[in-house]
C-alpha cells in the first residue's frame, strides 16, 4: 500500500493550474483565485494620522507631566488641519491627518480639559501623560504603498484578501477561471434526502457532503446524480462528465466486488490507476483520466474515485482531492496546517495504517475523541473540528502531544 505523502506524490505532478483568466469586479471575488499580483494604487493610509482621540502635540513643548497648552485647532477624521503652533495643542480624532509640526498623540484619556477664565481664549488641555516621539501615530503607506504588491499570484481570495483590494483602490481583479468538477455518485442501494428508501436503501450523504467542500473550495460543481449500478450506465456517465469538466469525481465503487463498475468503466473510457492508500478511514482511491473525444487529441478530463463510506469518502475529499483542486486553481496554499496538541484521551489500539481520528478541541486546550471512529459515523465529523494525524503503529496515550489538523484549515 501507498502511503498518503507518497500518493500526493504521484497526483500532484499531474494538476496543471487552468490557464483561462477572468476580471471580476472586486465585490463577487470571493473564493477566487488571484491570476496577477495585485500592486496598490495608494498608500493607505495615504497621510501620516492618527489611531487615537485625543490631542495632537509637539513634544518638544512638553517638559514634564501635568503641562497645559492651548488647543488651537479641531481636527475630525476626513479634513486637514492646519499647522501646529509652539505650545498649542490640536483636537484630533481617530484617522484624522495628522498636522505639520505635531510628532506625537495623547490620547483624550490621559488628558484633562480646562475651560479658559477668558472667553476670548482657546480651552486649554492638561497632559497628564509624557508622550513619546511617534506615539499613537500610522505613518503614510504603513499598510500599503502605492505601486508595491499587495497581494501575490495564486492567492485564494477570503474577505480579508478582498478588504485588502478594496483598501489598495481595486474595483476589479483579475483571477483564475473557476476549476469545473463533476460528481456522480455510484450504488442502487442510495436514495435522495425526501424519496422513499426501498428495503436495503440509504440516503445518499456523499453528495451533500461532497458537493459542499467543492462550493467551499470556490469550485464550479455540476451534480450529475445517482449512477446505477451498471457499466453502461457508468460509462455514459463519465462520457457526459468528461465534455466540459476539468475534474470529475464519483465516491463509491472503486473496490473489486461484481457490483463496482467504476474501474472497468474508466478503463473503457480512458485510463486508471486503482491505488491501495495505508490510511484509516479510506484505503482504496482511483485516479486517472477520461478521454473528452473519441481520440486523443481531443485531450482529458481527471478522474478521482473516493470509497463509498461516508467518513471515508469526506476525509480521502480532504487529503487528496482538494490539494489536487487547489493545484489546479494555480493556489499557493497547498498544505494543512498542523498544531501539536495535547490528547486528553487514550488510544491504544495503533493500527498498521495511518489512522486520522475525529477529535474536538476542548475548555481545557486538549482534545477530546469522538467515541465511535468508524468509517460509516459521519456524525463524528460533524461533532469534530478537526483530526489527529496518528502515524502506523503508534499508540496514543493521554497526554501525549499530537498533530492536529483543524477542519477550518481543510474547507478553504
């Protein structure tokens, strides 16, 4: 059997980024991917200003605390002030530019405002505080600079990324087209959520599931439905999936039994590679390709077959179809993130597989495990946020500090 680095090692080679580049207005760009470095039009902030309410001083003119100056001037967020005079201070507020003179801001609360005895006179303000040079003042570009990159090629667009765009003056980014998969899903024994199960039967999860971590992955799925069990049917399948598709994948079927049609009919249609993976949940994955046309210059379409539990299905999505897809959009952010972790549980029955375990980060900062880890539980996943990765033949004991790979990590 393989094992997961050393299949990862035979996919990734295979998935070239798509080519085809898209401008999009910066507003529908989430769960886009950048085509472009994206360089700024303006420094942002574009003028020295400041982070606090409170006054803007010299600091020069201050000795020693419990100093007073005349406040000259009132400076809201969105006007320019004028220059500061020696012994003045200026009314300021948060993003307020910051005025010709002033080094440094006291914020309102370590000052005290004293009306004048002349109303003739400015209010005066007490500094309770001794400022330092540069206190509690954003320097011009400390964000961004004007024509320097913001954000690079390959990056997976979040609503912070977008925040950034939008900072930097971008209506528009020019990103890669959508990855476009298909997904059928194989087995008479499945039913659709609101169909009557016949004897035998079960609700079809994989779809859900499946179709939903290609959403979260800024995918552009196409539901092909519920497969029989046949080779016919199969193959037409994979013909229809392969047209205008840059990935088709289908869970169910990829094991040896009389009913698993899925790899005589990729064979028939293309190629396969049925691998044996040393991973629990999971183990059998294919991987190959389908031919789009009748030779072979009209090119090919990749084919990943997942199992069929549920679990199973969800975790080997995770571990090799989505670096394969996030190949494909051309990404940078290949690989999970691992936190070593304390288990405050015992698993002691190390199996010669590579085991991912459903646990759940608790009160405490360990983590707990999901009492039933079989490959059909899907509520496992669901009341988990995330997996140990437990190497081959390596028990766990309470304690112990273990890799985790939190979900959040895996569905972005």
């Amino acid at each position: 059997m393989l094992t997961a680095q050393e299949a990862l090692d035979h996919l990734l080679p295979h998935a070239q980024a798509v080519d085809e580049v898209e401008r999009v207005a910066t507003q529908v760009a989430l769960g886009r991917v950048l085509a472009a470095d994206l360089a700024s039009l303006v420094d942002v902030p574009p003028l020295d200003n400041s982070s606090m309410d409170g006054y803007a001083i010299r600091c020069a003119d201050l000795s020693e605390v419990d100093m007073t100056l005349q406040v000259g001037q009132r400076i809201p967020a969105g006007s320019v002030g004028q220059a500061l005079q020696a012994k003045q201070a200026a009314r300021i507020f948060t993003g307020a530019p910051i005025p010709t003179g002033a080094d440094a801001i006291v914020m309102q609360e370590d000052t005290s405002l004293l009306a004048s005895e002349n109303a003739d006179q400015a209010d005066r303000v007490l500094i309770n505080h001794l400022p330092s040079s540069g206190q509690w003042i954003r320097r011009r570009g400390e964000d961004l600079m004007a024509g320097k990159v913001a954000l690079t090629t390959g990056t997976f667009l979040r609503p912070q990324e977008l925040g950034v765009a939008a900072s930097a003056g971008l209506t528009h980014l020019m990103v890669k087209r959508r990855v476009r998969v298909a997904a059928f899903f194989t087995g008479d024994e499945l039913a659709l959520p609101g169909e009557p199960l016949k004897p035998g039967g079960i609700y079809n999860s994989n779809r859900d599931t499946l179709l939903a971590c290609l959403r979260s992955l800024g995918c552009a799925p196409t539901d092909l439905g519920i497969v029989p069990d046949r080779l016919d049917a199969t193959r037409a399948a994979l013909r229809a999936a392969s047209a205008n598709h840059d990935l088709i994948i289908t869970s169910g079927g990829v094991s040896v039994g009389e009913e698993d049609h899925i790899k005589p009919a990729v064979n028939a249609e293309g190629r396969l590679d049925l691998w044996q993976i040393a991973i629990k949940p999971g183990k059998p994955l294919a991987f190959g390709a389908v031919r789009k046309g009748t030779d072979a210059a009209s090119g090919e379409t990749w084919f990943m077959g997942l199992p069929g539990n549920p679990v199973s299905s969800f975790l080997t999505f995770l571990l090799f179809v989505r670096p394969f897809i996030l190949r494909l959009q051309g990404r940078n952010d290949i690989n999970p993130h691992r936190y070593f972790m304390r288990a405050d549980f015992d698993w002691l029955r190390a199996d010669r597989r590579n085991e991912f375990l459903r646990v759940k980060v608790n009160p405490a900062g360990g983590l707990d495990l999901f009492s039933n880890q079989s490959s059909g539980v899907l509520t496992s996943a669901s009341w988990g946020d995330g997996l140990v990765d437990c190497p081959p033949n390596q028990p766990i004991h309470r304690g112990a500090m273990v890799a985790y790979i939190p979900f959040s990590g895996l569905l972005s």
